[in-house]
C-alpha cells in the first residue's frame, strides 16, 4: 500500500517536473521570424522593390534585383540593418545619394545610404499617416499624408529639412494626398479625398491653386515635355475612372474618361524617356503621351495574377508586381518592351513600388 | 447612476414575501434526464467552481488555460479569438445560453468582450456536437450559460484584483437574494487597467524594451437575473446583461504616437418561462440585443461604428416517447438590423432555423440522429444532418467508443454579403462534411481519451484583393484533421491532502487541397495561425485551507503567411497561483496569481506582444 502511494507520488512528481522544465525551456526568437534565406546579399542591384507587406504585421520589406544577372536580394533592410523594416512600405524616393523609405503605418520614414543600405538616420512622423515624399529646393522635401477628414479637419503635407531630417513646417491642404511632384518651385499633390490637384507654391509654403480633375486623383507623372498626367480612380464606383492632362504653365486640364464605372486604374507611371505612359487596370495598360487615347486593349493580360505595382526601366522593360492574394511573397514579372515574359522571381509579400537605380 | 441601480434592487429584494420552496433541484435532475447531451459527440464542460478561479478574466484565458483552446489574442483585454480544431474564428460561434451572439456583420465575437464573472458554465462543443445549439460552427462552438441558481436566503461575495505590473484593478461584486416564489442575483464588474508593460522592441536594431503605449481598458458590466416560480413545473426566468467597454488599441510595435480607440456597448435581455415534466421539457423565450461599437482612429480621422439590434425568439422540447428513446426539438429565429458605417443603407435579416434530435439509449448502447435545417430571408439553405453513437464495450463500462459524422455550412457574414461597393451578394455558404471517432478508457480516478477527427471545408470565404480592391470570394477547399489525445488523474492521499493533474495534447493539420488558379503553391501548406502542435498541462494540489494551481500551455509555431515562409515561434506561458482561504463567520480568500511565470517574451499575433511576468493579488469575501 504503501509503495503503490509512493508510485503515485513519484509519477505525478515526474509529470510536474517535466511540465516545469517545459516551461522554463529559454528560445531565442521574438515576434514574426522568416524561414526564407538569400543565397547571396545584393547591394549593387539596380531595381529597388519596395514590398507593403500586410498591413499591421510589420512584414514591409525591401528587395533588391541585379538586372544584368537576374538575381534577387529580399530582406536587404533587414538584413543590413537587423531591425524589422515596419508597417506598410509605402514608397521609395532618392535624393543626392540617400534613399528614403516611406513606411506608412509606422509613420516613419528611413533615411538609407544608396550604396550600402545603412540608415542613416529616421525621420519620425506621430500622428501621420505618411504616403509619398518627393524632393524640391533648398534642400527640403515634402511628405504627403493619408486622411479621411470627415469633418474638415486640417491634413498637412509636412516640409522636411533634410540638414536636420526633421519637419520645419507643415502645410494644410485640407484633403488626403497621395502622389506628388515638384516642378521648379511648384508642388503639384494629389488630392485623393477630393476632385482636386493642388498647387502649392513652395516658396510661399501656400496652395495657390486647386486643378479639378476627375474624382480620387491618385497618380501623377510628368512627361517629357514638362507637362502634367494625373489618373483618377473615380472613387469606388462612385464616378467613372479618369485620365488627365494638366499644362504646368496654364494649369489648363484636359481629360478623358473610362468607360466602366467598375474599373478602378492605379499607379500610373511613365517611362523613363517621358513618352509613354503605364498603368494598372487588371492588366497593363500603355498610352503614348502624344495620342492622348485611354487605351482599351491591355498591353500585358493580368491572366491569373493579381497585379499590383508597376514600374518600367530604362530599355523600356516592364516589371510587374504580383501580391499574390498577400498570401506571402509576392511575385515581379519581368516582360521585354514587346509585353513578352522574360522571368519572374519571388519578392516580399506585397510588391507595389518599383525604383530604379539609374533614374 | 450604476450603484443608485444596484441599491434600488437591494432594497426591493429586501421586501419580498412568500412561501419557501425548494423545487429547484428536483426540475434539474427531471431537466438533466430528459435534456441530454450530445451523446458520442466531443465536448468539455467547465464548470462554475473552475470559472470562480477566472472571474477577473475574460473568457479567452479561461478558454486558453482551462480548456487548452489555442486563442489568438493581440494584448491583455485586447481583441481575441478562438480556433478550434484548425479551423477559423468565423468559424467558431458562440452562444449565450444557446442563444447564437456572434457578430452579425463580423461573423466572430471578440473573446475579450466577454467577463468570465457574467458566466455559471462554459460548454465547448467541439465538431458536430455545435450542430445542437446551431449551424455555422464548422469547428466548433462555445455556449456561454447563466443558471441562474440562487440559495435560499441572502448570499455576497466582494473580490477584488490588483496586477501591479498590468496596473490593472478588477472587482467583482455579486449578490443574491432568494425567498419564497422569487430569487435575484446582480453581478456587477468593474475592470480599469492601464497595460502599460514592458516588451522587447524588435523593430530597433539593439531590441530594447519599451513600454506598451495607447492599450488601456476601462470596462462596467451589470448583470441581473430574476427568477419565478409559478409552481413546481413551471418558472419563468428574466436575464440581462450590460457592458461598457472604453479600450485604447495598442498598434503594431515598432509604432508610436498612434491614438484609435473603440468604445464598445452592449445591452442582451432575454425572458424565458420552462415547464418540466416528468416525461416533457419545454422552454420558450425571447431575447432582445443591442448592440454597438465605435472605432476612431485620430491620426487619419476614420471613424467607423456599428449597431446591430438582435430580436431572437427561441423553442426548446424533449419528450420522452419511449423509456430508451427521446425526441428533442429545437426552432430558433433570429432577426438583425444593422446600421453600419461601412453599409450604404441599414441592413436587415432574418434567420430562422429548426432541429429534430432522436436519441436511443439500451444498456451500453447510445444513438443520436440529428437532422437541422436553416433558412435565411425564407430562403432554405440545406439540410444538415448528422449521426453519432457510444457504446460500452465492456461490462464495467471502461472502455468507451464514440464517434460521430455530421454535415455542416456556415453563412456568410453581413460584410461579406454587404460591404459598401465590394461586399459580394454572389457568395455562396462555406460547407463542411466532419467526422471523428474515439476511445477512452477510465478506472477509478484515472481517465485517458484518444479522438481523431477529420473534417472537409468546401467554398471557404476569403477577402483578397482583386486590381487592389479587397473583396470577398469563395475561393478554396480545405481539409483539416488531428487528434486530440487527454488524461486526468486525480488523486487523494490523505483526507485534507489532494492532487489533480490533467494533460492534454492536439495535433492539427489543417492544408488547403484546392486553390483558385494562379494560387498553386498554397496546396498543403498549412493555414495561418494554426499550430499543429497544442500541449497543455494542469496541476492542481491542495491541503487543508492552501491551494496551488499551475497550468503550463505550449504552442508550436505558428504560420502568418499562407505559403508557410514566415511564423510565429513557439511559446509556454505558465501560470502558477496560490489560495488561502479563512472561515470566519464568511468566508475569505485569499490569492496570489504569476502569470507568464518564466518571464517569456512572445507574440501570439505578429507584432503585438504579450506581458511579461506579471503578478496578480486578489482577496474575495463571501457572506
């Protein structure tokens, strides 16, 4: 009897002392951890991808492509620098040997050495929703920011002095922008939450003028002849896509619009010449910048992908990002200047923003 | 205003005359007997002594520690859901006294929302044993139940919490009265926490800590219940809760100065009157939910809300047509009307549902055929049916063999159908086709279970982006099997000397075998936030007036993409607490609970950490 109690007791003790050791097991990984390793560290590549990753996981990661080789870094951020890039990378800009990686949702932007990928410094953003950042003079940059300003809540473009990295002013445009750019000392800015393309005057640091194109402007290009090319989406049904043309002297617009209210066109971008410009519709569309016609027929077929970010290099080549439902990583197709695949390779979850190098 | 409430009740319970009766227990054997549960189906009750040692927690630690459910959790008093059996949270549907509470518009409830304190039982059902309460819970449901059983005479309990690493203060409060035809029962709560505790920022290149920041809590919850006896058969049963809840949502780590937050509000009545019979169960109600939230995001100025009004009426039979065979019947209808910022015009549905349920019992032989049918908008949306059986092998009725088959769907949610612009009205219901048999053998003190299950999920529903627009879509098969492996064991040693250990061990695979065209090198890959690995262990020992608990979870990795690159890793948290109690006239207890006992530092969703040790001291007075 008493050695059956003594077994019992043994046993439950053996049960408890594992369960601890158990417990008390020390690991050394934290947080989200990636399984995926590069054979090899590029940091010479000229293609920089900026992939989102999925919103509110801090998977944004940065991939580097070597065209002449055809090789792919992914993590580069990371793996320079050991932190986690952030929340949703939101876009890249270069300015006299730095990079500048907007990532959104940490409201951050990081400030990269072009040749080695180090930060350099950060430029921290509370209580914005930062978007794109674009370059002007006197070395000061400009920071869009998402928001919904229901209410009519003021919504800034933030001016950045990049001798200190820090904001020195900001500008109240009143509505949600997206993609800017900056013509001498003009500012042109999407203004998504409106019909709106506003300019400011960067020496003054005031809007001077409202453009009305069409509703949710959210790319803009300038071609090779100085003049102005704005995409709207046309809001989520709510108007019929649009495509404008906007003369920088005049600020005279001109557009055209889709024909189906269900098409939602992203990401316009043009070439690196000036004379052809790109987009997302499903597939890729291309419209010379003389024949200023919405193209009807798809320059490359989306088939079964899901395209999400488009950029063209500088012999025309196109490279296309596929999110691939942000089940993991992201796909880049990459297609000669016919539309005709030559590879494809496997980038960060979210691919949506090409840079190149050589711009 | 809240306490001027509770005193008004005390002093009007004060004032209630009548005869004393007794009948309470009696309706409950007659009700037990004829009221079964799902005979060779799983499920795993806890009980009310198991939720007394929970009552400053909501119902996912008490789901994690106590019922060794894998829980994915974002913070302390932060969003929370349940898997269970490899499947999703949409597919977990919880029920307050079998009433269905998921969020209509979601199609989820949020775990953390729910107060242990406001609860007598908890029944997880797992697989086909949900399709007793209602359909849509592919993996399983959890029924959330207030009994409502009140001791003759006057009764008080007052506890109260603190963490102070969480700086959170909890108190419970609960009273009730019973005289006569009548007894009343109040619970209020009362949770503040600031969860502002350390964790290691692995955004930064050093990883230093930080301090969490924008995750406080401030939540009030009343609860009332009143019960009459119209006579020994029959007695009619008020229940409502209420619950404000003020919550900071901490966002991704690496993220400062964001400022959104959500102020949730729900108000759940219910009225049901039940007659008991020797040969006859029947209950009738009605149950009337509002229920609303507001999220406010500052930085980007969105500001999106929900209100979601509930009328549910609800029929509940079992006759006894033979002395082996019972029938059972079960009609529920329930109607939502739903203002939601992201509608474009209210909302409104009406889902009604019916379930015949036949159970035969001989010697060591159970059957149970169950056959429900649900219909949305009048529309009929199949019949489910399904089979289970247990039977004793042995004459000592050690051995015991259960097993099941079932056919299941799940509804797609408001959102889905009715999201401004990208909700899709095309969708059709996710179906599901489970299976699962079992042994478990028991003598003495000493049990032990083995179950495997299988279980087929057709037209899974899923938002993807399609030309960067977000829409719902039915888009692949998944099968999802494991095995549930468990042991209890307790034992006495000497008269106040006592130990119980329990131990239980899931193994889930949960893959996709069908995927839409281009999604090829999804196949087989394990589903996002399912670890196939689930061990929990539980110790228990008391002596004399001390009791020491520990409960040590372990979950395996988990994957946060669908093609299995990037994971989770595994995590243990332990908690240990002590209890000592004092009779003095009362009672008094008093208790020191560590949790995260190993000071580990993990995520149980990327990016959002979890505390590290934190130590909790409670006291409760009972009169």
């Amino acid at each position: 009897m008493m050695f059956t109690r003594n077994l019992k007791y043994r046993r439950l003790m053996l049960v408890a002392v594992l369960g601890l050791l158990m417990g008390s097991c020390h690991k050394k990984e934290i947080g989200p951890q990636s399984s995926c390793d590069n054979d090899v560290l590029l940091l010479q590549g000229e293609l920089l991808i900026a992939c989102e990753g999925l919103f509110n996981s801090n998977s944004a990661s940065l991939s580097v492509y070597d065209i002449e080789e055809s090789e792919v870094s992914n993590n580069v951020f990371s793996e320079v620098n050991g932190s986690l890039m952030g929340d949703v990378f939101q876009s890249i800009s270069y300015d006299n040997g730095l990079y500048f990686f907007v990532v959104n949702n940490s409201q951050k932007i990081w400030v990269v050495d072009s040749a080695s990928y180090q930060v350099v410094d950060e430029i921290l953003l509370p209580n914005r929703s930062p978007r794109y950042m674009v370059h002007g003079e006197n070395n000061l940059s400009y920071s869009s920011n998402l928001s919904l300003n229901p209410n009519g809540e003021p919504v800034y473009i933030d001016v950045i002095d990049k001798g200190s990295m820090a904001v020195i002013d900001s500008i109240n445009v009143g509505v949600w922008v997206e993609e800017m750019i900056v013509d001498g000392n003009m500012l042109f800015a999407c203004g998504m939450g409106a019909s709106d393309v506003v300019v400011i005057d960067t020496d003054s640091r005031e809007v001077v003028s409202a453009v009305q194109v069409g509703r949710e402007p959210v790319s803009i290009v300038q071609d090779g002849n100085g003049d102005v090319w704005v995409l709207c989406t046309g809001g989520f049904e709510e108007e019929l896509p649009s495509l404008w043309h906007i003369d920088v002297e005049t600020l005279l617009a001109e557009g055209k619009y889709f024909t189906d209210i269900g098409m939602y066109p992203t990401r316009l971008i043009i070439d690196q010449i000036g004379e052809q410009l790109y987009f997302l519709n499903n597939g890729v569309y291309k419209m010379d910048v003389a024949l200023f016609e919405i193209p009807v027929q798809a320059f490359i077929e989306t088939g079964s992908n899901d395209f999400y970010g488009v950029g063209v290099g500088s012999d025309s080549e196109v490279y296309i990002g596929d999110a691939n439902g942000f089940n993991g990583n992201g796909t880049v197709f990459r297609y000669n200047a016919l539309g005709e695949l030559i590879t494809s390779f496997d980038v960060g979850t979210g691919p949506s923003m090409f840079y190149f190098a050589d711009n | 205003m809240r306490f001027t409430f509770f005193l008004l009740f005390l002093f009007v319970t004060c004032f209630v005359n009548g005869q004393v009766s007794d009948t309470l227990k009696t309706i409950l054997i007659v009700h037990d007997r004829i009221v079964r549960p799902m005979v060779g189906y799983s499920s795993l009750e806890l009980d009310s002594s198991i939720l007394s040692d929970y009552a400053y927690q909501d119902i996912s630690v008490l789901l994690f520690q106590k019922g060794g459910m894998y829980v994915k959790a974002s913070a302390p008093n932060g969003l929370a859901t349940l898997s269970i059996r490899g499947l999703g949270a949409s597919h977990t549907q919880i029920y307050w006294n079998d009433i269905p509470i998921n969020s209509p518009t979601l199609g989820l409830s949020d775990l953390s929302s729910l107060p242990v304190a406001f609860f007598d039982r908890v029944v997880v059902n797992l697989g086909g044993a949900s399709l007793a309460n209602g359909s849509g819970s592919l993996g399983g449901s959890v029924n959330l139940m207030s009994d409502n059983k009140v001791r003759v005479g006057f009764q008080f309990s007052l506890g109260h919490q603190y963490n102070y690493v969480l700086d959170a203060s909890d108190i419970v409060l609960r009273h009730s009265y019973r005289k006569n035809l009548w007894s009343f029962q109040t619970r209020l709560l009362k949770q503040v926490a600031a969860n502002a505790y350390k964790y290691v920022d692995i955004t930064q290149v050093d990883m230093p800590f930080e301090v969490r920041g924008n995750s406080s809590m401030e939540r009030f919850g009343v609860m009332e219940e009143i019960a009459y006896r119209i006579n020994e058969r029959n007695d009619l049963n008020f229940t409502f809760i209420g619950l404000n809840k003020d919550s900071d949502i901490p966002s991704v780590i690496g993220v400062s100065g964001t400022k959104q937050y959500q102020l949730d509000k729900s108000r759940k009545g219910m009225l049901k009157w039940r007659l008991t019979l020797e040969e006859l169960y029947l209950e009738l109600g009605v149950a009337l939910f509002d229920d609303n939230s507001e999220y406010i995001n500052e930085n980007i100025f969105l500001r999106s809300e929900f209100d979601v009004k509930t009328r549910s009426v609800f029929q509940k039979m079992a006759v006894k047509l033979h002395k082996n065979l019972i029938l059972s019947s079960k009609l529920n209808s329930e109607s939502y009307n739903v203002l939601s910022s992201g509608f474009e015009n209210r909302v409104n549905q009406n889902r009604f549902s019916i379930m015949g349920k036949l159970d035969y019992s001989r010697n060591s032989l159970n059957l149970i055929a169950c056959v429900r049918s649900d219909w949305v908008d009048g529309v009929e949306r199949g019949v489910l049916p399904s089979f289970g059986y247990s039977f004793f092998p042995d004459k000592k009725k050690r051995w015991k063999l259960n097993g099941n088959v079932s056919k299941n769907h799940r509804l797609p949610s408001l959102n889905d159908l009715y999201w401004s612009v990208v909700g899709n009205t095309d969708l059709k219901d996710e179906q599901s086709f489970n299976f699962e048999n079992g042994v478990a053998w028991s003598k003495d003190k000493v049990g032990l279970k083995a179950i495997y299950y299988s279980s087929l999920v057709d037209d899974w529903i899923q938002w993807r982006p399609i030309n960067g627009i977000w829409r719902p879509e039915n888009v692949k098969k998944v099968i999802n099997s494991g095995v549930e492996l468990g042991g209890h064991w307790e034992t006495i040693e000497k008269r106040d000397w006592r130990a119980d250990l329990s131990i239980n061990y899931r193994w889930t695979k949960s893959v996709n075998i069908e995927v839409d065209s281009g999604d090829e090198d999804l196949i087989n890959k394990q589903l996002i936030y399912v670890p196939k690995h689930h061990f929990s262990f539980g110790l228990e020992m008391t002596k004399g007036r001390l009791r020491m608990s520990y409960v040590q979870g372990l979950v395996s990795r988990t994957f946060i993409d669908a093609i299995n690159k990037r994971y989770l890793p595994y995590y243990a948290p332990a908690e240990l607490s002590l209890k000592y109690r004092i009779d003095n006239g009362g009672r008094t207890d008093f208790g020191l609970v560590i949790n995260n006992l190993y000071n580990e530092d993990y995520h149980i969703q990327a990016g959002y950490p979890m505390p590290r040790r934190n130590v909790g001291i409670n006291f409760k007075y009972t009169m």
